[in-house]
C-alpha cells in the first residue's frame, strides 16, 4: 500500500553498551526517499524514489549512485543482495517491476512485470537461494504472492496456491520492504488497514494460518508494518498510524507461540515504527517518523535511541552495526560498542 512516510530500527534496553553512543550520519541524497536497504559483508545497498541505488563497498562511508536506464521514475520500495555481484530491486506501483544485477549495478535486467493498474508490490525477504515477494489483494480478494527459487532470476506467481485471503479493505504496507518475512520454514505476512492479521506459511506442511493481531487498526494508515522472528515461536510486529504517528497504544507487539497470542510489551515505545530488526535474541531495534528505539531483553522494555526516525533499517552480518535510512535521502549507522548481555 502507498505510504509517504516511515521510518528506522534499533535495540537496546540494559546498560550493556557504552554511554554516549547515537547514530552517526553517513550521508544524504536530498530530494529521495529511501524506503530499502541491505547489507551483505561490508557492503550496503538502499533504494528508493526517483529510480535511486546507492551502493557502498565499505560500511557506508563512500556512496556510489545509479538510475537504471529507463527507470528514472520508479519508486524501488525494496533491495535484495546476495553477492558483491548480485542484487535485486522491487518498485511499488503500476506497473510493478523487479531489476537484477549481476555485475554489481553497471546494468540491470528486468527479471518481472506486471502492468496491471491494480498491481502493487510491498516486499520481499530471501531465505537462501529462495524468496518471495508480497503484493496488496487482487481483484479477486487475495494478497499476490510471486515466489523464486534461483535468487530472483525467475519467478513464479504462486497466488492462486497460497490462500492469502484478505478481508475487506485489509493490505500490506510497502514501508520498509518488511512485512514479510521468510525465516527458518515460515513465510510471514503482517497486514494492515480494516484489520490486522499476521498469516503464516508453514512451507513444509503446505498450510496457512491467519492469525488476529491487536495492532492498532481500522483505518488505510493502521496496522502491522514490519514483523521479525527469532525462532518460529518468538517474534515481534511493529507499526500503528503512520498519519498520527504519536499514537503510542498497540503499536509493539510480541508473540512466544507463533503469532498465535500477542502480548504488549511492558512499556510502550515513542510511537509509529516502520521497520524492526533482531540484533540478537534480547536485543531489538524499531524506527518509524516517530524517532528510534531499542530493547534489550527482547522487547518487552524499550529506550529511546534518537529522536530522528528513518524508514527502515537493515543488521550487518556481524551484528555490530544497524544501518537505517529515510527520508530526504537520509542513512545512518548505529555502531555496537559492546556485546548486549542476555535480558532478564
């Protein structure tokens, strides 16, 4: 679904880590809006409006720029990289597309399309060679669903196999690119607008549960925006109202059986989160236009991090450092002094 405005993640919630430590700007593109970012070894790559790829091949602190020929337009929602070669970009809106790069960005080809007025893509995660990518409901009344097996060379549209039944006016978000998530054997979808729902894929078993969730809802701007598993029972969903982004009730949610119960956390964060990432089983990181907080016991306390807000964020192989990136073309980094203790 469209949205115009999101922001970052980042954990923390002990004194594990130094005093003093704040997000350190890396640079600024003014005039874009990055809405998708990922990082593979020392590398990070975002995407965003106006046909805009950065790329950078040393933790952020030089930036390359590039406009795929004939793209200059589009709005690259998500970015997908598996190598130093290779990369894919997915834009929102109509028509919708995925580019893949295999010579680190010189060129890119268009590896899908599709040019109907209601398509429109939200996301999408990677588990290995396979993934998938998340689109609002169809005519037809269910969320699109393309799937790949060869790192998004070609792809598949598995709608009709998948039963991601949507209610009447319930959509995906395309904030941050992490509305889904494909971790260990589960495919997750968290939903918005009309109601809140987190459906589970389970590829194994061929079945999909739809799950209620008490995110804030009820309206085009509510619902799940992001969602994060650290194991098939534990995980976290994050969103609220991106229109009034102060509204702080039902906007962290937490499940320990797999989305089948959700609990909030102890005490509420600063309010609409976009995006939220697990550095590590206690410590997790959410950032929204509302600022960017932490937790370090695995979010049931949060801390304010900063009061600047991105639209999403993405984890370094190591753990040690949380790339975020925002509006006005805004990414910055936050640097792990120490090794987060376990939560109580």
């Amino acid at each position: 679904m469209k949205c115009k405005t999101l922001l970052l993640c980042v954990t923390l919630a002990f004194p594990t880590f130094l005093l003093g430590q704040r997000l350190e700007t890396l640079t600024q593109k003014h005039g874009v809006s990055f809405r998708g970012i990922a990082t593979h070894n020392n590398e990070v790559w975002v995407s965003g409006t106006s046909g805009t790829i950065g790329k950078s091949i040393d933790g952020g602190m030089q930036w390359t720029w590039l406009t795929p020929a004939g793209y200059e337009t589009f709005d690259f929602r998500d970015i997908a990289v598996f190598s130093d070669k290779e990369a894919l970009v997915m834009s929102a809106g109509s028509p919708a597309v995925i580019l893949r790069t295999e010579d680190g960005g010189t060129s890119w080809n268009e590896v899908y399309r599709d040019g109907r007025p209601e398509a429109f893509l939200d996301g999408m995660d990677f588990n290995g060679r396979q993934g998938f990518v998340v689109g609002d409901p169809t005519t037809e009344g269910t969320f699109q669903l393309l799937q790949t097996n060869d790192k998004g060379k070609t792809w598949k549209d598995v709608t009709d196999f998948m039963f991601l039944i949507a209610d009447d006016g319930e959509v995906a978000f395309a904030a941050s690119g992490t509305s889904i998530r494909y971790l260990h054997r589960n495919v997750w979808l968290g939903t918005g607008g009309t109601t809140a729902n987190v459906f589970r894929r389970n590829e194994k078993e061929r079945r999909v549960d739809k799950l209620p969730c008490p995110m804030l809802q009820g309206g085009s701007s509510r619902g799940i925006f992001s969602l994060d598993f650290w194991s098939d029972k534990v995980g976290i969903a994050v969103g609220g109202d991106y229109m009034d982004d102060r509204i702080k009730e039902n906007t962290i949610l937490l499940t320990s059986d797999g989305g089948k119960n959700w609990q909030s956390p102890e005490n509420e964060g600063s309010g609409f989160k976009s995006c939220v990432r697990y550095i590590d089983r206690n410590t997790v990181v959410a950032t929204g236009t509302s600022g960017t907080d932490i937790s370090y016991n695995g979010g049931r306390v949060w801390e304010p991090l900063s009061a600047e807000g991105f639209h999403t964020l993405a984890v370094d192989k190591n753990k040690k450092r949380v790339f975020m990136a925002g509006s006005d073309g805004r990414i910055s980094v936050f640097v792990m002094q120490t090794t987060p203790t376990k939560g109580k």
